[in-house]
C-alpha cells in the first residue's frame, strides 16, 4: 500500500520546506455519533498520526493535529505521546487541537488552519464525513502533499482524485495495523481474510440455493 | 503572451465560481421548466397518499435540521400539502437526535399556509398538532403505536394532548393511515415499530436525502417502504404529479443548468489535460 | 446576516480577513453554546441527580474530572484510566455492528441468480471483497480478481459524486434564493 | 506510597481495565442476562457523563491555547482575542437570558449561526465544481470508469439527460442500483469486519500503541 511509504516522503518534504503538516481523523468519534462503525476508523487514524509523529520526531516536524469531537482529544495525545516517547523525543509536546463539535464550525476552523499555516503535508484519514472536499480542497490550493481516506463511501471519492495517496475503505484499518510492523498483525489479518472468503462462499452458496428455490439459508440467517 | 495568460485566467478555478452562482441565479429570475419525469418510486408515492382515506390522520417525522432546508422541506411541502389538499389531519414529531426538526414542521406549515392550502380552512389542534421532541428512542415509538396518550401528554406548546380536538380521540397506531419519514437518515424508529408490525393497516413513505437512495430502493422493491422521495429532484417530481409547481421546481432548473456546466468542465478538464499530457509527453499535474 | 453568508464565501477568492472574522465567530458561538449546554447537563444530567440520592452516579464523575487532569503535565498520567474506559466502550460498541452486516448486506446478495442483474451484484460484491483480500500474492489469480473490484469500487464512487453533487447543489440554491430575495431582485 | 504510585504510573493497569471493560461490553451484547443488561445500561450512563467532561476538557483546552496565542502576541492573535470574545458573548447572552424555548438566546444563536452554517454549508458546491474541472482526470482505466459512471448518473439526475436521451436516464439507474449497490456493500461488509477485527487486538492488548 503506497500510503505507507508516503508518510516518510511526507515528513522530509515538511522538514525541508520547514512547515507544518495538518493531520485530521474527522468530525466523528469514537462513542457517540454511529460510534458502531466509526470507532475502528478513527483509532486506526489516530495510529497513523501516531506513527506520522514517529517518523517526523527526528527532523522536529511539528504536526499539527484537528478534530470536531472531544473525546479524540485524549486518545490521541496518549497515542502521540507514547509515539514519540518510543522514537526517543519525550520532548516533543502533542498539538491536538479541539476546534468545534458542530461540524461546519470545524470545517471552517481546519481550513483556516490549512490555509494560514500553508502546511506541507495534509493527512485526512479516518471516518471522514463531509469534511474531506473542503478539506482536500484547501490542501490543494497550498500545494500541500494529500494523504487520505475515508471509510465512509459517500465521502471516498474526492480522495481518489485530490489525494496523492488514497485509501478506500478497510484499507484505512489494515494500514494502521500494518505500520507499527508488529508480528502479530500478519496472523490477525490472514485470519480475517480467511472470514472473507467464508463470507463469499455462503453468498455464493446462498444465491445457488435461492436460485434452485432452496431459501433455507436466507432464512436462518435472517434469524 | 497574451494567449497564455488568457489560458491560465481560464485554468484559475476562481473563474468558475461566478458563472456557478449565475447559473444557479438565471430560473430563479426567469424560470424555463424542463418537465420532470418521475421515477416508479416517487410515483408510488403519489399513488399511496390517494390510496388513502380522505380525512385519515398521518403522522409526520421531521427529523432534518435548517442545513437541508433545501432538499427535506421542499420534499415536505410538497406530500404535506398534498395531504392536506385530501384533508388528512397531520400529528407532527422528531426524535431527540435532531431537535432542530420541531421548528421544521412549523417552519412547513408556516410557508405552505398562505400559498397552497386554504388558511382558512386549516386550524392547529383540529388539523395538524406539533408534539415535538418525543425522546426515547425505539422504545417510545413502540410505546407510541399502542398507547398513545401514555407516551406523550403535551404538545410542543405545553398543551394537554387531551384538550386537542384532533388528539382527543387518538388511541394508537391503528388511528393512522400513513407514515411520512422526512429525515435526513437516522429516522425515528417509526419504520421499525410502526409500519413493519401495522403493516396492514398503515403504509409509509420515506423522502430521504439524494445519497440515502440506494439503501431505500432495496426497501421498496422488497414492499417495505410503500413510496419513496429522494432529494431535491424527488420533491420536483411530486410537485409535478401533483401539478402544484413549487420551490422545487424551479431549482431543477438550477440543477440542469449546473449538471451540463459540470459536465462541460470534466470534458474541458480532461482536454486540457490530454492536449498538455500529449504535447509534453508527461502528465501535468493541476 | 447576507453579509456573514457573503463573509464564508470570501474564502473562495483566498483566505483573508473577512474569513478569518466569520471563522472565529462560528467557531466562538458552537464553542459557547456546547460549554453551556455541557455545564446544564453536567447539573441537571448529574450533580443534581447525586444530591437527590443517586450516590453511585459520583463514580463517573470523578472518573469524568480526571480528564480534567491532563491539562497538567504533572497529573496527566491519572487520565490514563478514564483514557481506558473511553476506548473500552467504544470497543464494545464497535462490535455491535456484526449482525447488522449480516443481516443488511450478506443476506441481502442472496437473490435468484437467473436474473442478470443479480448474478452481476453478486459479481460485483465477491471481486470487491477480493479487492480488502491483503494476503493476496502480486500476480496471482486473486490479484486479477480485486483489479475488477476495483473497478467496481470506482464505478460505486463515481455514482456517489454524482449523488453528492445533486444534494450539496441544493443546498446553493436555496443560498442564492436567498440573496436574491434580500437583494429584491426576485420577491 | 511511591511504590504504589510508581505501579498506578505504569502503563500495564490501564490496559488490563481496557480489556475487562471491553470484554464486558462484547459479553453484554451478546448475552444479554438481565445482571449483565442492567450494569452495561448503568455503565452506558456513566460513559455519557464522562462525556460531559470531554466536551468540556475540549472547551478548556482550545481556550487556554487561544489565550496562550494571544499572552504571546503570536502571528494572527487579534483572531484570537475576537474568539473569546465571542465565547464570552455567548455565554454571558445564555446565562443571563435562560435557555428553554424562544428567548433571547435563540435568536441571538440564530441570527449568527443559519448563515455562518448555510454559507460554510454551499462552499462545498463551488469546491465540487471546481474538483471536476481540476481532479477529475481520466488517467487510468479506472478512473475512466469513475468519471464514466459519474457523468452517467449527473445526467440521470438532472432531467436534461432525458431530453438529450432517453438511454441516459435508463444507464444511470442501472449504474446506482447494480454494480454500485454491489461494490458498496463488499465495502461495508468489509470495514465492518476489519473494525471488529482491530477492536479485538485492542481488548487483547495486542495493540500496544493505542496509550
């Protein structure tokens, strides 16, 4: 996945050019909007800023990072924390920043900070709702470097076009499992791939069986 | 150089927006009216609320906030005044997750009031009662379907249910005839508790937001949802079943006009992109 | 209140000072509004619920204050607990979803295969699905599957723009209604 | 004492809380025994009123950095100041005008904010513009299919597309509901498990970066 190598490209071009990079995981997070699906990819997008703060602890890139929910505010501390920690810089303070809960209020709020800072990196990963054009779009025109994603289809393909490096939907979650390079990722990822296929097979084997006028397997598993 | 400055006044994004907003400007000052063909959907829809007996009381969602005035209260005027045109009597309310929906429903009553239906005619508390926020989720609504004075005493204005002319008499769901949804996604659970157990007795329509389409569409087909309104183009086509010509109208004017600039400038985009990309033999970026 | 909607739109041009106004003004009022409303429901939610007898709610609260803490370098490390119970919950709510999937999307594939547009559903589903298949090998026959998913996954965005174009256009539409009518241009 | 406290310092007792509070959860859910369903309602109650405190950690924290800018004259501190200005007004205008129903409040909240939000809100209309004109570009083979599929289905929504050509309206609805539908839920059956799957790392401690 090419986003993962990016993240290294990213934090060399800030330090060269000596600016910030803007990094947002949304407006959602984890308990209490929809929190069923957007919990997973706001922590696999916190991991990210986490990572992200790794690699740029040793050049001093400072990282600015947004969000539209307070309660992403102390996960993500914690997590840059221990990041930098790891990477031997406990100096390093974390810059998250709580702009608004409404969502518009946020938006304007992350652009603003976009467009005055004329950041050289702009990450958006995460749940990302309607956020991610203008943000995308406020990246573009500072000529920043775009990594992004978004879990949430209806909001993915601006990433497609605007993102330098983009990421569609469960690759959000698998990236940030495979970026601290943990051993056990690879047995927990091949066990969901192996879940994958069992799904396919009994859609496969359901539609068979509808087909032959055999629904007994819809049945129980409507169940 | 005047050539190339011409073409980078043109590639400056900046040089759309104007002719963005007169486009979007021109129906409202000189409407054109392209007709609207309406989807089986939607024409259900239409369909349903003639189905109905004249009089029947309908109970309303008005789960949407001011942002999506344009597209839910279009929607909502146009089913609304169709009903009331059939002399429904209208119990309006929303779930705690939006609140700013109470004021949605005055916010309709209070546009279509002058216009469509006769203000003579149409009272508060004999034909339509706002109950406001009616907190509690899944289980007020099923509460709601069968007990209707124990879930909710006052209306939104502090007034006893049972002083109300039109609610004096509502005992529960089998008093409805139909279900209107104009939310803007996470309904009131008025579709799980009401209409799949009462599936005899009362119909649904939904009016959703353009992109919530597809997940309704499979409702539909499967009879789930008996009528279903999407979007500003969804309100258009009402207003066309209904030949009651609105606001919605004539932003599908607004619609077509921007859809054939859209379209014009992914082809422009995408010319210039391929002339830059052949004649430099690499791809430019924007 | 033309001239605030007039101020958001400055941006377009370039950000600058009208921006900026309208920006910390927004941004001021829903910060203002959420401390209040967070102070009336920290009351009327909690402390008024304990001095009426409910002792057990002041386990989160305190719990709740500790987060407080982390404004201090000192005494931060004591949020970490509330940290834990933060992402605990939203683990376990997370897991919720599982039947929902079942029930929205995997039975719903199942449908009689004789009828074109089905098979091409099921197609579309199962080459998508190859395409989230991590383990699949650079050249192998999986990898020949997703690049078809992925093809579908493009053809499902590009529908999606559309559908988003449509919604947030209405949206301009009735801005500019708006400022036509405060304008008088149209009644 | 500073035995106890260096062990409460560490990292380990948080995650071990994490993994019995998220076991729980996950056992409460699916099987739901009248003991489990009653502490896991009065267990969501408490996760609310810790959020009253996270909104209200957010609040503090943005306003102390505001006030930091300002403190230190940094670039751009005016902005700041009209900010806690703002926040003042506001919740001096809440207090002293009450907050049910339609007093002062709302109205003042009202007449700021419907244009602030509409006006922020129809931005996105010009940025999809421009996004087509700047971003949308046919590079590959996919993108030529994402871009084929978006004009289709502008022009089945834009009733234009029917006066040019029936067929236009007819491909766009077969776009939204067959190959789309398709794609879109292989997506979120696959988010879906890909979530459950980094939860569970997490509640096993697995996950170490999370804290």
């Amino acid at each position: 996945m090419g986003a993962i190598s990016a993240l290294p490209e990213l934090v060399g071009r800030a330090a060269e050019m000596g600016r910030p990079i803007h990094f947002t995981s949304g407006r959602v997070g984890m308990t209490s909007f929809s929190a069923g699906t957007s919990a997973a990819p706001t922590i696999a997008a916190l991991l990210v800023l986490g990572e992200l703060s790794k690699i740029g602890a040793e050049p001093g890139v400072s990282i600015i990072a947004t969000t539209g929910e307070a309660e992403v505010l102390p996960v993500a501390e914690e997590i840059v924390i221990s990041a930098v920690t790891a990477a031997g810089h406990p100096e390093m303070k974390p810059d998250v920043r709580f702009l608004s809960n409404q969502l518009r209020s946020y938006i304007s709020g992350c652009m603003g900070i976009i467009s005055r800072e004329k950041v050289a990196g702009n990450v958006v990963i995460g749940m990302i709702g309607m956020e991610s054009l203008y943000l995308l779009d406020a990246g573009l025109d500072v000529g920043a470097m775009q990594i992004g994603g978004s879990a949430s289809d209806s909001n993915a393909p601006w990433f497609v076009c605007a993102a330098d490096y983009f990421l569609i939907g469960e690759e959000i979650i698998a990236t940030a499992a495979y970026l601290g390079g943990d051993p056990t990722v690879v047995g927990s990822v091949a066990g969901e791939d192996v879940v994958k296929i069992i799904i396919m097979a009994i859609m496969m084997v359901g539609s068979i069986l509808v087909t032959a006028g055999m629904p007994w397997l819809t049945e129980l598993l409507k169940n | 150089m005047k050539e190339y400055s011409l073409r980078k006044l043109l590639s400056d994004k900046r040089f759309l927006y104007p002719w963005l907003v007169v486009l979007v400007a021109i129906p409202y000052i000189r409407p054109i009216g392209l007709p609207v063909v309406a989807y089986p959907w939607t024409k259900a829809a239409y369909d349903t609320v003639e189905s109905i007996p004249e009089g029947s009381n309908v109970i309303v969602d008005t789960g949407f906030s001011p942002g999506s005035w344009a597209e839910q209260g279009a929607q909502g005027m146009a089913l609304i005044s169709h009903t009331l045109r059939r002399n429904c009597k209208l119990v309006f309310l929303v779930d705690a997750q939006e609140p700013p929906g109470v004021m949605m429903a005055e916010r309709i009553m209070k546009e279509l009031g002058p216009t469509v239906v006769d203000p003579r005619g149409k009272k508060y508390g004999v034909d339509w009662v706002n109950l406001g926020i009616v907190a509690g989720g899944v289980a007020a609504a099923a509460q709601l379907a069968q007990d209707f004075h124990a879930t909710v005493k006052y209306d939104t204005y502090g007034t006893s249910l049972k002083e109300l002319p039109l609610t004096k008499n509502i005992r529960g769901v089998a008093d409805f005839a139909l279900i209107l949804l104009i939310t803007t996604g996470r309904a009131f659970p008025l579709l799980e508790q009401w209409r799949i157990p009462y599936a005899k007795t009362i119909k649904i329509i939904v009016a959703t937001m353009g992109m919530g389409l597809t997940t309704y569409i499979a409702n539909w087909n499967a009879g789930i949802v008996n009528g279903l309104l999407s979007g500003i183009r969804g309100a258009a086509e009402y207003e066309a079943l209904t030949k009651n010509y609105g606001e919605a109208t004539k932003g599908m004017d607004a619609v077509n006009l921007s859809h054939i600039f859209a379209v014009v400038l992914l082809f422009a985009g995408n010319a210039s992109f391929w002339i830059a990309r052949t004649r430099k033999g690499k791809p430019k970026e924007a | 209140m033309l001239a605030l909607t007039l101020m958001t739109w400055s941006y377009l041009y370039r950000e600058n000072f009208f921006y900026r106004l309208a920006e910390k003004t927004f941004i001021g009022i829903t910060v203002g509004q959420l401390l209040c409303l967070q102070l009336q429901a920290l009351w009327s939610q909690d402390i008024a619920l304990v001095t009426r007898g409910e002792w057990l709610l002041i386990l989160p609260t305190v719990i709740g204050a500790t987060y407080l803490l982390r404004l201090s370098q000192k005494y931060r490390w004591i949020s970490r607990y509330a940290v834990a119970l933060l992402v605990a919950s939203s683990v376990g709510l997370a897991v919720r979803v599982l039947p929902w999937i079942v029930e929205q999307h995997i039975v719903a594939v199942m449908a009689k295969l004789t009828v074109l547009d089905n098979a091409i559903i099921l197609t579309a589903v199962v080459t998508s699905i190859f395409y989230f298949y991590f383990m699949r090998k650079p050249g192998g026959i999986a990898e020949q599957i997703s690049k078809i998913g992925r093809g579908f996954i493009m053809v499902n965005l590009g529908a999606i723009a559309a559908g988003v174009f449509l919604v947030r256009l209405a949206t301009l539409t009735e801005r500019v209604q708006f400022i036509l009518r405060t304008l008088g241009i149209i009644p | 004492m500073s035995v106890l406290m260096s062990v409460l310092k560490k990292k380990e007792l948080p995650f071990v809380i994490l993994t019995i509070v998220g076991l729980f959860f996950i056992l409460a859910y699916y099987f739901p025994l009248p003991l489990l369903a009653s502490v896991e309602k009065e267990l969501r109650g408490w996760v609310i009123i810790m959020g009253i405190f996270l909104n209200l950690l957010g609040v503090v924290s943005l306003t102390i950095k505001e006030y930091g800018i300002i403190r230190k004259r940094l670039a751009g501190w005016e902005s700041s100041a009209w900010f806690l200005v703002v926040l003042i007004i506001t919740v001096v205008v809440f207090f002293y005008a009450g907050s049910s129903g339609k007093d002062p409040f709302y109205t003042y909240f009202d007449t700021l904010f419907t244009p602030l939000d509409t006006g922020m809100y129809s931005l996105l209309t010009f940025m999809v513009i421009a996004a087509f004109f700047r971003v949308f570009r046919v590079r590959s083979w996919e993108s030529f299919l994402l871009v084929a599929s978006l004009v289709f289905v502008m022009l089945m929504n834009a009733p234009v597309g029917e006066a040019m050509w029936s067929g236009f309206p007819a491909i766009g609805q077969w776009i939204t509901t067959v190959p789309a539908m398709g794609a879109s839920r292989a997506s979120e059956i696959c988010i879906a498990l890909g979530g459950i799957i980094l939860m569970m790392r997490i509640i096993l401690g697995l996950e170490k970066r999370i804290m």
